[in-house]
C-alpha cells in the first residue's frame, strides 16, 4: 500500500545553475517546521538547456511541484517559459517564483517586495523621501528601481559604471528614473533620503571604493542588497559618516513570503530565530 503521507506531501523547489549556494531551503524549511505542514522544498539544479523540460514537467504535474523559485541563471528565462507572468514580471522581464494554477505556471518577481519590506521592518518612515540614489543597473537594480516607483518615490537616480544600463532603466521604467554615471555621485546625492547599493562591490570580502555620503540628506538611511558579509564596506562606510543602514539579509528573507503563501497556504513571517539560522550558515558556509 502507498504511504498516504507521501502523497500528501505538498513540494516545492529552488531552480539555479549551480544551486548549492542557495539558502532558500533554510529558509522554507525553519518556516514548514514552524507550521508542522507536511511539505518539502528542495535545490534542484537544472542547466540552462533542460529548463524547457523542468517547465513542462512542472505544468504536467509530472515531477510532483506545486511550484518553486528560480534564481540565476533563470530568471529570464523562466519569465519566457511561463504562462501567466503578472504585471511585475512582464515590466522586469525577470521572475524568481512560479506556482501552479489550472494546469498554468504563474509567475511573479517578489525580490521589489523584499527589498521594501525589509526597509520597512528596519526603518519605518524611510519612505518619507522624495529622492532615491541607486548605485548600480544589473539585474538586481531593475526589481529595487520598479519598487522604489511603485512606492511613490518621485525622483530616482540610478548611478552605473556603464551609463547606457542605467538608461535602459530609464526607459523601462519611466521619466522618475535619472540616468548617470558613477563620477556624477556628490551632485545627485544631494538631498536623497535613500542610498541603495545594488553593485557586487564589497560582496564575500571585495574592496569597495570610498563613497562619499555627506551630501545625503541628515538622517538619510543607506542600504546595500549584498548580505556577505552582513556589515558591507559600503555600510560601514555610511555608519562611519553617521547614517543609518540596514543590511541587506532581510530582503532575502522577506522576499520568500509570498512564495511559501502560495505554495504552503500559510503567512509565514521573518523572524530573529530565522535571521539567525542563516547568519548561523554564513559563519559556516562563508
Ligand atoms: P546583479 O544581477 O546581481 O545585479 P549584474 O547584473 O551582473 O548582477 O550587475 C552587477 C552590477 O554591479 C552592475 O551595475 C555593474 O556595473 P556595470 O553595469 O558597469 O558592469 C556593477 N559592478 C560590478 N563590478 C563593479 C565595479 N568594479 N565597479 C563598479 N560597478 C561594478
């Protein structure tokens, strides 16, 4: 006889290439232990050229998910592949979290939502601004960039090594969006509320270039979207001059909320115990 546990099982999955680095099974599994849900989440490396396969078996319903996350380099790809993008993922052209509806993969991007939420946990009123400083225009940016306008924030500056990515934005995202180059720093920094590092300068121990804050509105709060380490040398840079910070591990852990809902049918919250079992990691698996 089947074991009736096991086909009760709900199962849901991250998709990378490589996918070993990902947290997101720490993350989704403290959340199944703390609603005792009979569910399982688990990294499933998929290379770029078996990802049309991965989709079709996840419509069928033949490998068993009710859906997932994809990270890189997937994200482009699996926004291609689905058959219901929301209004987010079609402006991004870039998803990290499908789910099955009707025999029809939707799909969404949430990493906007946990770039705001976790602002909104670590410093509440930060919206207040009126003018935001976006250093960097990857693939990261874009969600932080759609967020930011979304949220009301009327002049957003997007500052990159390579000015014509940062224009792309602009004209992806619209006349809020101000493209320029990384020299034209102390000019539009003036008065912002908000600076967002969104560049891989400083990640897993990198040098950092000194950035100059003064300009920053007082009381202006400084955020970098790279966890490792947890204290960037752009933060560190910013409490040195007298700004808030807030780190970047939250928009991890808040961006994979609205997945678990989905697929698990509970509101699951971030927690210090969760925050903790992932810096926990980060100690181990630097
Ligand atoms: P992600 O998806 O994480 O955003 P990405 O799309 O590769 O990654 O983007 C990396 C960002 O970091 C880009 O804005 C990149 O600038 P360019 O567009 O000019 O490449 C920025 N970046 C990376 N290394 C940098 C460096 N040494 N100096 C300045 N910017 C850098």
């Amino acid at each position: 006889m089947p074991d009736s546990r096991e086909t009760l099982t709900i199962k849901a999955f991250v998709t990378g290439y490589p996918v070993k680095h990902s947290r997101s099974p720490l993350i989704h599994g403290h959340w199944l232990r703390q609603f005792k849900i009979d569910g399982s989440y688990e990294a499933v490396a998929i290379e770029p050229a078996s990802l049309p396969d991965f989709m079709n078996g996840l419509r069928s319903g033949t490998n068993g998910f009710v859906g997932g996350n994809v990270t890189i380099p997937h994200k482009e790809s699996a926004y291609r592949l689905a058959d219901r993008p929301d209004d987010l993922a079609q402006e991004l052209g870039a998803v990290n979290t499908l789910w099955l509806e009707d025999g029809q993969i939707h799909a969404t991007n949430t990493d906007g939502f946990g770039f705001l939420a976790n602002l909104d946990a670590y410093h509440k009123g930060w919206d207040r601004t009126d003018k935001a400083v976006i250093f960097g225009a990857g693939g990261a940016s874009r969600a932080v960039v759609q967020a930011l306008r979304n949220r009301g924030v009327r002049e957003i500056n997007v500052l990159n090594r390579t000015v014509s990515k940062a224009q792309e934005l602009r004209d992806r995202f619209g006349s809020n969006i101000f493209a320029h180059s990384v020299a034209a720093l102390g000019e539009v920094s003036a008065g912002a509320g908000l600076f967002v590092n969104t560049t891989s300068l400083g990640m897993d121990g990198s040098e950092a270039p000194f950035i100059d804050f003064s300009k920053l509105a007082s009381g202006a709060v400084v955020t970098d979207i790279v966890y490792v380490p947890l204290k960037t040398p752009i933060l560190k840079m910013a409490e040195e001059q007298g700004f808030s910070t807030v780190d970047g591990l939250g928009m991890l852990l808040h961006q994979a909320r609205p997945g678990f809902e989905k697929w698990f049918g509970k509101k699951p919250d971030v927690d210090e115990e969760l925050r903790s079992l992932i810096i926990a990691d980060m100690d181990v698996h630097a």
